[in-house]
C-alpha cells in the first residue's frame, strides 16, 4: 500500500479533508472521497471534459490533476456553482431553457466551462462560442441547444432579457 | 486510479528540484501542467518511480524583459503568456501560437516549459522556438547551461536535457531587437480536423525587413511534419535579401518542405502533410510579410 497524502482543499465554500495516494486524480478524490459525484469522468485522460471543475478560479481537467495537487486549493464543482437554495443559476437555466442537454453526462463539464468562458468573455461572437465549447464532448445534443444556451446566459448574465431558444435548437 | 504508484515530491524552490533529480536521474520526472504527462501516465504509456511537482516552485513562474530579450520562466501557465500584453508586444509569434494549443481548461494548467521539454512534434512551440532561435535555460544539481533552440528537439518526445536536468527558462530574442527589428511579421497557421486536435500539420514564420524593403533575416518551423519540429532552412537562405511577390511564395512553401518525411498515418498521408505543410509556409510567409511591410 502506497503512502496516503492528507488533503485539504475549500470545496464549494466548505473546508474539507481526505487522504490519498499520491496516484488518485482530483476527479477520483472529489467523487470517492468527498461523495461530490456530480463531477463525471468520462475518458479519464483529457480529451472529453466532463470532468472540468474550477481550482482556484480557473476551469480545469479534474482528471489531470492529482489529489494531492490540490492540497491548499480553492475548489468549485458542479455541487457548488448554483445558488445555494437549490435553485438553478442562469447558465444552468439556459441549458434546461435551450434543450442544452439530453442525457446530461456531459452538463456538469459544459456548465463549468461555460461559466469560465463568459466570465472571460461576457459579450462572445458565435466562433468564439464555438471555439470556447470545443473542449467538452457531448453525444447527444449536436451542440445547437448547448451553443444557443451560451447566448441566452450570456444575455441573463449581463442583466438583460432571455432570448428565446432559435427553431433548430429544439432536437 | 489508473497510473502506476510513484512517490510524490513537490520541492519549493529550484534548488531542491534539481537535488531530487540529482537524486533519482531516469526514475524521476518533472510534472509540469501536467496534460500530456498525466494521460500517458493514466494509459499507462509511461510510469515513474517518483514524480516532481513543479508547481509550488513560484520562481518558475513569470515573464521578464530585459535588453532586447523576453524570458519566459518554465512554469508561466499558457493562460499567462496567452493574455500577456508584454508577451504579445514582445514575442507576437509566441503570443499567437499559443491559443492554438489544446483547449482553454488544457491552457488554464499548461506550462510553456512544460510543452517544449515534452518535445511533441505537432506541438506549436517547439517550432516557435525554432523559428525564433529562442534559447533554453537548463539547471541541474551542478550548475546551469544554455540550449540553443536548434539543439533541443532530438527526437519524438525526446530532448537535449539529461535526466538530472530541468528546463527552468526559455529566452526569446523579442521585436525590436537586433534579430526582429521594428519592420517585423509574424505568423501562425495550422490544418486540424477539430479545433483542439494536435495538428495534421501547422507552419510558423517570422521574417524581418532591412531599411531596402528585403528580408533581412527569416524564420520558418515547421510541425506535425516529421519527428521532432522542423526548420526550413533552405527555404529560409532562399529568401535573404530578396523580396518575394506573392507569386514566388508557393515556391518557398514547396522548398520548405523539400527533404521531410511525415508520418502516413491514419489521421492524414505523409504526401498530404507534405502538400498541406508546403501551402501552410506559403500563407505563413505572405502574412509575415505583409504584416512586416505595414
């Protein structure tokens, strides 16, 4: 048995604690150890993003990061990124709004991302949009909903109306 | 968990980085960004005995400019030198090279040290330091040492540093110095199949004007063409003191990839890279130029 690392990290606003070896991902340490499931793995080396999560302020593949990295880091999950009541935030309500989603694997990374992205960038071109997605993977959805859910909580975030979903968006 | 055990380290300060290493040489390795090293690691593509976490060293980290020379320290995220005023003033090549590199979240935690010492051949820096004559600062337990660009990249995956070595600095020569001068251009372009993918192929070109209006001095990497980044030097000696129309580019693009071989793989023909990479240095080199003559 390998040595176990102590961990403590600020997840979602609350401070927490763990061990782990020095192998285990952040992704496995927020899933096993801190029952934040609602991060998903999907390819587990980098390529599909479902597992994007915020440390300390800047969206990152959870699966290529080790736990131990983590150590002294600022975290948010998909858990934390809504308002506290439950409720869903406007990204999250633009994705249920445009149909930016099927079978929802792949929404936990795309929100995080999304969130990154229109905080860099809250006025996006639709390239930029494009652009900017083209580091999460979804099988379902053919990207229309997910990129018409980035416009219309790029709108509610900047304090303006919602805009209706477009026709094609819908399937 | 996927990789392999190994023991974890996270040093402080260079000078227990490098002791580690002087401590454990091929059983050893730095972890930089960690988003090439950690998939193959979770492959199981490679393992190690030990891993060296770079990331609490905070002197590997920054951007300085000092008498013509921009110095980019090994662990500056990609984020950083992406969004960098100074970087984009001083190296424009390396500032519009690197949003070329994987996706934004891979950027946020990319390192540019990490990516030249991980040495891929379709990466884009290696062939901007290429092209730039940009020079690697190497530290070991017994001292330091210099690196010219042109002796770096030795292989796939495989570079000049020795296991006990770290890559702790990369200087590039920056605009308006005596290499690139203020008649400058510099351009960037790849073929992928998504954006995000590793290229198929991808050219970067940087030329400098002398007060005639001719090149003074040219550029020209190239990547994904073969196993480590490649220069186009004939192509580069072809276009001294001349200056090229429009129409005597697509002969340079050709000459520039005259001698390579490219890899035929699933992805793409050797003979289609070496087509794509011809006509990629004959857009990269009209931008530059265009940008140079203002």
């Amino acid at each position: 048995m390998a040595a176990l690392h102590e961990i403590t990290a600020t997840v979602n606003g609350e401070r927490r604690r763990g061990h782990a070896e020095a192998r285990k991902t952040l992704a496995d340490f927020l899933r096993e150890d801190l029952a934040l499931t609602g991060t998903h793995l999907g390819c587990e080396h980098g390529v599909c993003g479902a597992c994007t999560v915020f440390v300390d302020g800047v969206a990152v593949r959870s699966c290529l990061m080790f736990a131990v990295q983590a150590d002294g880091a600022e975290i948010t999950t998909i858990e934390g990124i809504g308002p506290a009541d439950g409720t869903l935030g406007p990204v999250q309500q633009a994705f249920r709004d445009c149909h930016g989603l099927q079978c929802g694997f792949c929404t936990p990374g795309f929100i995080v991302s999304v969130h990154a992205f229109l905080a860099d960038n809250p006025q996006p071109s639709d390239a930029e949009i494009r652009e900017a997605l083209s580091g999460n993977l979804c099988r379902c959805t053919g990207y229309q909903g997910i990129i018409a859910a980035v416009k219309q909580a790029a709108v509610t975030l900047a304090g303006g109306e919602k805009v209706a979903a477009p026709a094609g968006a819908t399937h | 968990m996927k990789p392999a055990p190994f023991e974890y380290h996270a040093p402080t300060s260079v000078a227990d980085a490098v002791a580690l290493l002087a401590e454990h040489t091929d059983e050893a390795k730095p972890l930089a960004g960690g988003q090439s090293l950690v998939p193959m690691l979770a492959l199981r593509l490679t393992r190690f005995e030990h891993l060296i976490d770079l990331n609490r060293i905070g002197e590997l980290r920054g951007v300085t400019r000092e008498d013509g020379t921009l110095t980019v320290k090994a662990m500056t995220s990609q984020r950083e030198v992406e969004h960098s005023p100074e970087v984009a003033a001083a190296v424009p090549l390396l500032a519009r090279a690197t949003p070329y590199i994987g996706h934004f979240q891979i950027r946020n935690r990319g390192t540019v040290g990490g990516n030249l010492a991980h040495a891929d051949p379709a990466s884009e820096l290696p062939a901007v330091a290429l092209a730039l004559d940009a020079e690697f600062e190497v530290a070991s337990a017994s001292g330091s040492r210099r690196v010219p660009a042109s002796e770096f990249f030795i292989g796939t995956w495989t570079t000049a540093l020795e296991s006990e070595e770290l890559l702790t600095a990369i200087h590039f020569p920056a605009l308006g110095g005596a290499a690139w001068g203020d008649r400058s251009g510099f351009a960037v372009e790849e073929i992928a199949r998504r954006s995000g993918d590793f290229a198929l192929a991808g050219a970067v070109c940087a030329v400098a004007l002398d007060g005639s209006g001719n090149i003074a001095r040219a550029g020209i990497g190239l990547f994904g063409m073969g196993a480590t980044p490649e220069r186009a030097r004939a192509a580069e000696e072809s276009l001294v003191a001349r200056s090229p129309s429009a129409d005597d580019l697509a002969e340079i693009g050709r000459l520039a990839v005259e001698g390579l071989a490219p890899t035929d793989d699933i992805h793409a023909s050797a003979a289609y890279r070496r087509r794509v990479g011809a006509y990629l240095v004959q857009r990269v080199l009209g931008r530059a130029l265009e940008e140079a003559r203002g």
